[in-house]
C-alpha cells in the first residue's frame, strides 16, 4: 500500500502525503523514518490538513531531534511534486 501512496503523495495528493506520514511515523510497510513522517506531515499540512500539523507536532515522542527536525525542514523546502 505505501508504494501506491507513494505514488499519489509524490504527485500532490494530500490524504496520500497523510498516510504516508502515519506510514514512516510507526514503521508500516516502510522503514520508521520520523524525518520523512515530518516532511509527508508537512506536506499535508500545507493543504490545510490541521491534524498532520498536530501529528508532527508530536513526532518528538517518535525520536525527532534537533538534527533530524532540520534535515526534515530541508527536504520539505526541496520538495517538488511529481508529475509522473
């Protein structure tokens, strides 16, 4: 399932870029990535989904640190949907 969210999340589909951030958040058919959980959080959020704003608010409790929390700053900034 996160290879077709992938998909869709790539392309600008916010529910996709949710998911996606639930998906790294605990490690659900990908890898626990807390830095791509903020960036795919942000990404929604950037399309006024108010509860992945609140999620990655919480992504501390996760093990986002300082470090991690500006590569993630980094890769939202570099972000460019896909229009493949």
């Amino acid at each position: 399932a996160a290879k077709w969210f992938r998909k869709a999340a790539d392309r600008g589909h916010q529910e996709s870029q949710f998911q996606l951030g639930e998906f790294y958040t605990i490690g659900q058919g990908v890898e626990k990535d807390v830095v791509e959980a903020y960036k795919w959080y942000s990404r929604a959020g950037a399309f006024g989904n108010q509860k992945a704003l609140e999620r990655r608010k919480g992504l501390t409790r996760y093990g986002l640190n300082p470090a991690g929390l500006a590569k993630a700053k980094k890769l939202v900034e570099a972000f460019k949907p896909s229009s493949k």
